[in-house]
C-alpha cells in the first residue's frame, strides 16, 4: 500500500527492518524478491546507481534461482534503470546499449515462456531505447507491434500510451496527420478507461 500511494521512505524502512531477517534465512527465492523489490523501489526513488548495485545481486541470485522468468523479470527491470541513467547524458550512448540488450534477452524469454504481457513491456522498453538513439522507423514499427498486442489483451492504459509514444514519433517524422490520428486514438482510449473508472 505504501508503494502504491507513493510512500517510498516507509517501504525503504520496512525493507531496511527485513534486510537481516531475508539475509539470515538464506534462501534463494526470499532473497531475490527482497532484492526485486529494492531494485525496484531505489529505481522508483531516483536512486540509480543504488539500483543497479541491488540488480547486480538480483541479476546473479535470478541466474543462481535457474528460473528463467526471475531471470527476464530482473532484465526488465536493469533495462528501465539503464534508460534512466542514459537520461543523465553521461555514458548516454553505453547505458543504451546495455538497456537494449536486457530488454532483448528478456523478450526472448518471455516469448519462450509465452508470457505476452511482459513479452511485450520488453518490446516496448526496446522501442524506447531505439527512439532515444534516434531509430525512428525502429522504435515506430516496434510501438506500432506493441499496440497490436495490447489491443489482444485488452490492455487500455498501455494502449493509450502506446498510441501516444507512436503518435510522437511521426511527428518527429514530419508526418502530421498520421501523429494527429494516433495522438487522438491515445486520448480517446484514455477517456474509455476514464468513463470506466467513472472519473
């Protein structure tokens, strides 16, 4: 609930009073939810290079786990942190490149395990990656498979979204009418969940 509220420093302390308890324990599987949940969370918090310090262990207690959908969950998670240190300008070029990789593996996976939805929150980390490098025609064909996908789960927010992020990238593209048109889908998806929700 704390998380959800956006209550960080109370889920930080509570994890904090945990840390001991999952350590003495010593099981694989405690301690890497323990340490997914402190990924997440530093990442939530801005705390970048914290993060990637906690995915390290995350990374290595997945692999240790031999469980591949820890393994592509914890891929999806260093991806996003990879984004956002890019967004610092430093190693910009780096990070990207190691966040497109970690969004490829865990695409691989996911599609193996047939997990469409996180197939497909993979798909659309790698578009991101590939529009700030500047692949256009890449990140829009890649938003424009992830939107397809989402309309088959019925996943209205991330299809809004999507539309967004496609519409976006056309108007880049100097294709106006083609970003009016995605950018309006967008909006009027986001009222359906709007009228659903009774905002």
């Amino acid at each position: 609930l704390d998380f959800i509220s956006g209550a960080y420093d109370k889920c930080q302390s509570s994890l904090e009073l945990a840390r001991g308890i999952v350590e003495s324990l010593n099981e694989v599987e405690i301690q890497l939810r323990f340490r997914t949940n402190q990924t997440v969370l530093l990442m939530m918090q801005g705390k970048l290079k914290k993060a990637l310090s906690e995915s390290n262990h995350e990374l290595e207690l997945a692999r240790k786990s031999g469980s591949d959908f820890e393994l592509a969950r914890c891929l999806n998670n260093r991806g996003s942190i990879f984004i956002r240190l890019a967004s610092k300008l430093e190693n910009a070029e780096t990070f990207l490149n190691q966040s497109r990789e970690c969004f490829q593996e865990a695409y691989t996976i996911f599609q193996k395990l047939g997990r469409l939805d996180l197939e497909l929150i993979s798909k659309v980390g790698f578009a991101t990656v590939e529009y700030l490098k500047g692949n256009l025609e890449s990140a829009g064909a890649t938003f424009s498979d992830a939107i397809v996908g989402f309309r088959l789960l019925q996943n209205r927010q991330a299809l809004s979204r999507n539309y967004y992020n496609l519409g976006d990238i056309c108007r880049f593209q100097g294709h106006f009418d083609q970003a009016q048109d995605n950018l309006n889908r967008s909006v009027e998806v986001r009222q359906q969940i709007g009228d659903q929700l009774g905002l």
